[in-house]
C-alpha cells in the first residue's frame, strides 16, 4: 500500500464514513474509492481535490506524509479547505515571487502545490510589495485590457473567499478553466459572479467547489511595447 492510501483509509475511519458513504461525497463508484484505498490505481487532480477538501487535509500532506506515524491533532489546520501553499525564498530569508509561464500554465493546476514544481519556476523580487505571498500569472487573450499576451499579472494569495470584494479583479486557479483573471462581481450562495473589463465577453459564474486558489491583482508587468 502506498502512503496516500493508507492515509485515506485512517482518515476516513477518523470520519466514521464507509467507503460507500465517501465515495458518494467524493462523487465517484465505491469501487473506485476502494481501489485508492487499495494502492491498485491513482485519483487524477480533480478527485484528489475534493478528497483533501474533505479531509481536510492538504495534498502535500496526503501524498508524502505518512499520518498514521503523527497525531493527527498536531497536524495544520487549513482554513477554508485552502492547500497548503508552497514558498520559496532567496539566501537572504526574504519570499520570492515566481513567475508562472505561459508554456508552463497548463502545468500549473496539478503543480500549484508541489514545491519541486514551484522551485522549478522563475522568480523576482518587488521589495514595493509586502505583507502576503505574490505570485506572478500569464494574461491570456483581450479579455481584460490593458493587459494582453505578454503581460504578466501579480496577485496576492487570498487565503478564503470570505475575503474577496466585489468590484476588484483577481487570478482565479479553477479545475475547469485553470488560470483567469476576471472582476469579481457578487459573491452568491454557492459560487461567484465574475467578468471580463471588456464588456464583449459575458459574465458568468464560477461553482466554489471548482476553486483551486484566488490571487488579488497587485501589480503586472507589461510588454516593452505597452
């Protein structure tokens, strides 16, 4: 058996669950939940999600740590289901910001909490920007001038929805469309009301339960054409 499955068959027991009552939770067959507890097959991102959001737990944690070795007690509490977010830092102890690259977006939405991934990343540093972990994204399209490809937008780590403001623009990390920077436009009961700033795109709504991580727009870095 693995350690991710040996970690999801103690966890569950700590729920009180049958693997048919998680399995449900986790919206998938109770023989595919078995077969993760069984170390015979791997969830893919979108299921290892919902299973750490469930437990709680981050995925670093279910994948590499071994909890049955540890008090489950001791262990991070994560505040709104949040992953825990890997940071790099330089040789003086200060964060760095890492620069997500185009080529490298898609990558981002199964890497996003694997520090070799974000070690792998190129960063800078702002010393203007302070008080919160930033991270740099590609723009993608005309969706939301002035930025376009080859600009980059640096956003601040959000750590849960409760504290997101209508009428400010933010990177959100979702399972369906991976990175977009959109204006938020109301916060609903079981998603958000988001837009583009170019008013020929149609605002729509992102279910909470697709959001990976939001970023708030700090600052971006523009082409030398700009």
């Amino acid at each position: 058996m693995s350690i991710f499955s040996e970690n999801i068959r103690l966890l569950r027991g700590k729920l009180g669950k049958t693997q048919r009552e998680l399995s449900e939770q986790i919206q998938i067959t109770p023989s595919r939940y078995s077969s993760y507890e069984n170390g015979k097959s791997k969830p893919p991102v979108d299921v290892l999600i919902r299973i750490s959001r469930i437990f709680n737990v981050s995925i670093d944690l279910l994948l590499s740590i071994n909890l049955t070795k540890h008090s489950l007690e001791d262990m991070l509490k994560l505040p709104d289901n949040r992953i825990v977010l890997p940071v790099m830092v330089d040789q003086d102890g200060n964060e760095s910001i890492e620069i997500v690259p185009q080529k490298a977006s898609m990558g981002y939405l199964t890497g996003y909490s694997d520090p070799d991934y974000i070690e792998s990343l190129q960063r800078i540093s702002l010393p203007f920007l302070k008080n919160g972990k930033f991270r740099a994204f590609p723009a993608d399209g005309d969706s939301m001038p002035p930025f376009k490809d080859g600009s980059f937008i640096i956003g601040k780590y959000m750590e849960g929805l409760n504290d997101l403001k209508s009428g400010n623009t933010y990177v959100f990390i979702t399972l369906n469309d991976g990175i977009t920077y959109k204006r938020l436009k109301s916060k609903n009961k079981t998603s958000l009301t988001v837009a583009a700033d170019n008013t020929f795109y149609e605002p729509y709504d992102i279910p909470f339960n697709e959001i990976v991580e939001v970023w708030q727009y700090a600052t971006g870095i523009f082409p030398e054409d700009f």
